[in-house]
C-alpha cells in the first residue's frame, strides 16, 4: 500500500513539474526583432473629392464584320492579330447563285443593248425622213417610242447588274480600313447569317475610354473637360478629354455613357483594358469621411484590411467595409475610428502580433 502510493505521489510531482515547465516557456519574451513600420492617424477628409469611375478601353476605331446575305463560308484569308489593308478581302462566302444570276444579267444586258442600238438608228433615221417630208408624224412617234423603250429597257438591266454586284460585295467580305484582326467568330465551312459578326476589326493607336456615369453626377460633367485615367494593370496614369456626354440613360439603367478620348502615348495599351477616369468635379458630400491611402490596403480573398497599431505595439490585422475609390484613396464606411493609427509602408513582413517600431 506504501508502495502504491510513493508511485502515485511521483506521478503528482511530474505533473507539477510539466506544468512549471510549460508556464516558464509562456513567459519568454519575444526575441524577434521589431518591424520598422510608417503609421498614419486617421482622420476626417472634410473636402470634396473629385469624381472617379469605373470604365473600359476600346479602339476608336472598331467594326463588327458581316454580311447581308446567307451562304456557307468558303475561305478566311486572315487570322487574328493579321495586319490588314482597306479594301483586302478577308472572307468569302459561297455565291454560286449571285454568280449565276450575274450571267443572265450580263446576257441581258447584251440583248437590250443591240435592241438600243437598232432602235436609236431606226430613230434617227425617221427623224432625218421626218424633217425631208418622207415620213409621217406618227411613224416617227412609233419609233420614238420604241426608241424610248429600248433605251429604259437598257438601263434597267444595267441597275440590275449593279444590284447584283452589290450582292457579291457580301459575298466577299473586304476590310473597311487599315487595322488589326482582334477576333474571328465562324470557321471555313460554317454557315454565314446575316447581321452576325464574323470578324472584328481595330484601327490601334487610337484608344477611348466607355465611363459609366450616375445620374446624380451627370449634370457636372462637361464636354472638353479634361480628365485623368489610370489603368491599372498598365500601372499608368494618362490625360485625356470628355468628348461625349449621354444625354439619356433610358436603356442603361440609371447610368449614362461618356466617352473619355485618350491622348497620345506610347502606353502599351488594348482594347478591353479597365481603367479608372477621375473627372475634374468636386462632389458634394453632406458629411466627413474617413480616407486612407489605396496603397495601405491588405487584400485576402474577398476581404481588405488595414494593419493597425495595438496597445502594446504590436500590428494588428483588422478588416474594413470600403467605399469608393477617390483618386489615390479609399473611403472607409467600417472598421477604423478617428484617431486611431494605422501602417502605410513596412520595412518586413507584417502579420498579426509581430513587434513593430514606427519611423
């Protein structure tokens, strides 16, 4: 029995001592050394920050190719990012029937021209008979009118032969002007449908920016304004100038259209690009907002943060609720309270607890 419990009296001992031992380790102080960290101290932005939207880059030259007629696609003779001329043809479409109905227009054409000619010498022939008193005023109105006829006859048949060509100008497709194959939307073999695009062509070099404005800012911008345009995933910020000012928002929801034209640069930049335009407007704002730098935001997923100061000096991660980008800042709607400090620029790593010392 004294045996029994000697053993269950070491057991309690080597328990104690694990337990000490685990305390003294949560003691240690943290040895790592401080991250050199810029803080900033929120505050209220009072001014008015100018207008910035959200747009898309596209050519200011830019055309859907198709055609008016329905046939099966014959041959494409270009491919997308081929340089192409005005005037070169980019695709044809089986036109067995137009080429058929060419024929007879020409063979047309043939027979009424003879009948032109027969009938314009039978013309003036009792015209000069006319005037010797050897024909009569109704045989020469009889010819006249044959006359007449012939050549209406003539005509007709050559508008229809320009009809007709008309037909094979959809039949082969051409470029409308000096540009670049951007996208090909139907293969050799497809069939062709009128109003469907099959290609799109871009004249590049000249950009423009689609800006989609809210109804309660539209009345402040002003054609000939000039505007700022940052696109991001160039990292450039570039001038530009509204040219045009949608007058209804009818089928865009509230939202009218404005067109920002780039200067220009020598900007690597393509169609389909987002930017951001910053127009030269002061909003009006009822109330103070809480501002902090674009470049100070912690992006994870779905989520954005800032790094904020703790009480004991330590970065601590918090998320925010953000609100609309003005320029090189960001509206915060939650997470941050006046006054309190929060890190702009690190010299390390930052994470949650790590030692920080501000510059």
């Amino acid at each position: 029995m004294k045996h029994k419990n000697h053993i269950v009296g070491l057991f309690v001992i080597a328990l104690l001592a694990v337990s000490c031992g685990g305390e003294d380790k949560k003691a240690v102080a943290d040895t790592s050394p401080a991250v050199a960290v810029e803080v900033k101290t929120v505050s209220e932005d009072n001014s008015s920050p100018f207008l910035t939207v959200s747009g898309k880059v596209e050519a200011i030259e830019s055309a859907d190719i198709s055609t008016r007629m329905m046939g099966y696609v014959d041959k494409i003779y270009v491919q997308v990012g081929d340089k192409v001329r005005n005037g070169q043809l980019l695709i044809s479409v089986n036109n067995a029937d137009v080429s058929a109905k060419l024929a007879q227009v020409n063979a047309g054409i043939v027979e009424a021209t003879a009948a032109f000619t027969n009938a314009e010498k039978d013309y003036n022939r009792f015209t000069v008979l006319f005037q010797e008193n050897s024909a009569t005023q109704k045989e020469l109105d009889d010819i006249t009118a044959n006359y007449n006829m012939a050549k209406a006859r003539l005509e007709s048949a050559k508008q229809m032969k320009n009809e007709v060509n008309a037909q094979l100008s959809y039949a082969n497709i051409r470029a409308p002007f000096n540009g670049v194959v951007t996208n090909k939307f139907i293969d050799a073999g497809d069939m062709a449908n009128p109003g469907v695009p099959l290609l799109e062509v871009e004249s590049p070099g000249k950009y423009q920016v689609l800006a989609m404005v809210p109804e309660s800012e539209i009345l402040e911008i002003k054609k000939d304004s000039e505007v700022t345009i940052e696109i991001k995933a160039l990292n450039e910020t570039l001038p530009g100038k509204v040219t045009e000012v949608s007058t209804s928002a009818k089928n865009t929801g509230g939202q009218y259209l404005v067109k920002v034209i780039l200067n220009k640069t020598n900007a690597r930049i393509r169609s389909g690009m987002y930017a951001t335009v910053q127009f030269p407007v002061a909003r009006k704002t009822t109330s103070s907002a809480v501002m902090i730098p674009v470049n100070a935001i912690v992006n994870n997923g779905q989520l954005t943060g800032v790094y904020t100061v703790s009480q004991s000096n330590t970065a601590l991660l918090r998320w925010l609720r953000l609100g609309r980008t003005f320029g090189d800042k960001v509206e915060v709607l939650s997470g941050l309270s006046p006054d309190e400090q929060y890190i702009v620029s690190s010299e390390g790593r930052l994470y949650n607890g790590v030692r920080i010392t501000k510059q």
